[in-house]
C-alpha cells in the first residue's frame, strides 16, 4: 500500500462531491478591509457557485450569493436565526466529513511511519478506532436534524494537514491543530445542544469531545518525544502549527475575540496539554483576521451584487 498520499487520492462514493480548498486558504489571510474581501468573493464566485450546484448548500448560495460562507461562519448558531437548521446541518456535515478524515489522518499516521515507536503506533491505532465510531455518530446525527451524507460539498482542508512526511509535524498539524478545533467546535455545539434542549446531541457530542481531548493530548505528547534534544525542530513544528491554526480560524470565526462564531475551548485545551503561553498565542494568531463588522458589511455588499445580478440577467432573458 502506498505511503503518503495526495488529499485527493481520498477515495469517496458516488454520494460525494469534492469542494476546492482554495477559498479556505483566502480566508485565512484575508486583510481587515471590505473592499479587498468583496473583491476576492466575486472572483471565485463562479467556482463557487460550480462546487454547490445539485448539492443542499445552492439554497443558501441562492439567498445569500457567493459570501453565504460569510454568513455561516461569522454568525454565531443562533436557534432563532434565520436558516438556523440548514446552517445547522451545514455544520453537522462539515464535521461528519472532519471525523472521515481524522481517521484517514490517523491511520496514516499509522501507516506512513513504520520505523515510529510501538506506543505511538498504538495510540495511532486507538484513534482510528474512536474516529469510527466519530463517524457513526455524526451519521446518525445529522440524520438526526434532517440531513443526510453527501448533502454538501466536502472540502478537504482538514486532510491537508495530514500530509506531512514528518511523524513531529504529522501530530503537530492534526493532533493539535486539527483536534484542537474539534475540542472548540465540538464545545460550542454541546452549548447549542443545552440551548435547544436536544439532550440525543448534547449527550453524544460530549462522549466525541472526551475523545478528542485524548487525541489532542496524543498530540502534545509525540510532538515533545518526536523533537527530544531538537529544539529548532519543535521550533519548526509550532511554526507549521501555528500556520495550521490560522487556516482553521477562517478569518477569526473561530477565536477568542468576544465576536467569535467559535470561541476557543481553553479548559478543554488546558487539560489536552496545551500550555498557557500557548493558548495565548493561539488566541493571537486566530484574532487576526477581518472584524466580524468587516465580514458582515462585505456579505452584505456581495448579497445586494448578487441578487441585482441575477435580476438584470432575469430581465434580459
Ligand atoms: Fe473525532
Ligand atoms: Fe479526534
């Protein structure tokens, strides 16, 4: 079987449609200045609009035009909010799909490193093993509120982080990086959970984060095994995951800035093994992006283009 393999040699069934990452990375870097954010969204906006078309996410494509992922990151899941369940399932289905790939990244963490020790082979191992069972369960709950597999494009960024041919940047990107968002995420939708009332989601979602924890602490522990005596080698692994959680961030949605979609789950991450000086810094590098005023003026700007747009063209045909 080959050794590191590209995000898209994933293998998927007909019910997938694969989504560029492209648009992910411009968000990452994305100045604090609604003219340069509603330039960036009409230049992809035919690629897009290409990678929702037959997929439950043209609605919203539809009704909020090519910043819809504006609207659904930047706003906190709000049960009152408008689209509130479509944008719940939205969130459901991209963490379905993050449990996919986080037991296609372990296991090649297991597999692409034979000269690894034992134990960290069989860390490697237990987590595939929860990462399974991850995935049945967000199944079942996205069946739960409605949804089902396929509904929405997948995009792989998560996988991206999995691809490094170094064991201490391989743990660093996804142990830390990647499961370190889930413990954020996963913390907000235990939130939503008690908001509604849904004790089925409430209830499952912490049995996924209590795993995570774990996976995150993998992390913190392999890459300081991994870079023992090296200290310019754990330098370079915080770097690339510092670089990991800045795309993670999606602009800022998820920090600690008091108008975070996603607030940063510091207890959690506390008890995964992340230092204070790290959390810290954490908290910096993902305050970086556009200001929530920002975004919501420039989804604003592209959803009046957008809608103008389409009635001129419904008035030539
Ligand atoms: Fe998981
Ligand atoms: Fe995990």
């Amino acid at each position: 079987m080959k050794r590191f393999i590209e995000p898209n040699e994933l293998a998927r069934d007909s019910r997938f449609i694969r989504q560029d990452n492209a648009m992910a990375t411009v968000l990452a870097s994305m100045p604090d200045d609604v003219d340069a954010i509603v330039a960036a969204f009409e230049q992809f906006s035919p690629m897009i609009e290409e990678s929702v078309r037959g997929t439950a996410a043209q609605e919203l494509f539809e009704a909020y035009g090519p910043a819809f992922t504006l609207v659904v990151l930047n706003e906190p899941l709000d049960p009152d909010s408008a689209a509130a369940t479509m944008r719940l399932i939205l969130r459901m289905h991209g963490i379905f799909v993050g449990e996919l790939q986080a037991l296609e990244g372990a296991a090649r963490s297991l597999w692409d490193f034979p000269d690894a020790p034992w134990e960290f082979k069989m860390n490697m191992a237990r987590q595939c093993w929860d990462e399974g069972r991850h995935v049945q369960i967000f199944e079942k709950l996205l069946e739960h509120l409605g949804g089902h597999v396929g509904m929405f494009p997948e995009s792989t960024f998560l996988f991206e982080a999995a691809c490094s041919d170094d064991p201490a940047m391989r743990v660093a990107g996804v142990n830390r990086g990647l499961e370190g968002l889930a413990c954020d995420v996963f913390r907000d939708m235990i939130r939503y959970a008690e908001k509604t009332g849904d004790e089925v989601m409430q209830q499952a979602v912490d049995y996924v984060l209590a795993d995570e924890i774990t996976h995150v602490r993998f992390g913190s522990e392999w890459v300081k095994e991994f870079t023992k005596g090296d200290p310019e080698h754990l330098q370079k692994t915080q770097d690339f995951r510092r670089e990991v959680d800045k795309q993670f961030s999606f602009g800022g949605s998820r920090s600690d800035r008091e108008d975070a979609a996603i607030p940063i789950a510091w207890e959690d991450r506390k008890e995964a093994g992340f230092s204070e000086e790290e959390l810290q810094d954490l908290a910096s590098v993902s305050a970086e992006g556009p200001s929530k005023e920002t975004l919501t003026q420039a989804a604003q700007i592209l959803r009046e283009r957008f809608h103008a747009k389409r009635n001129g063209e419904g008035a030539r045909s």
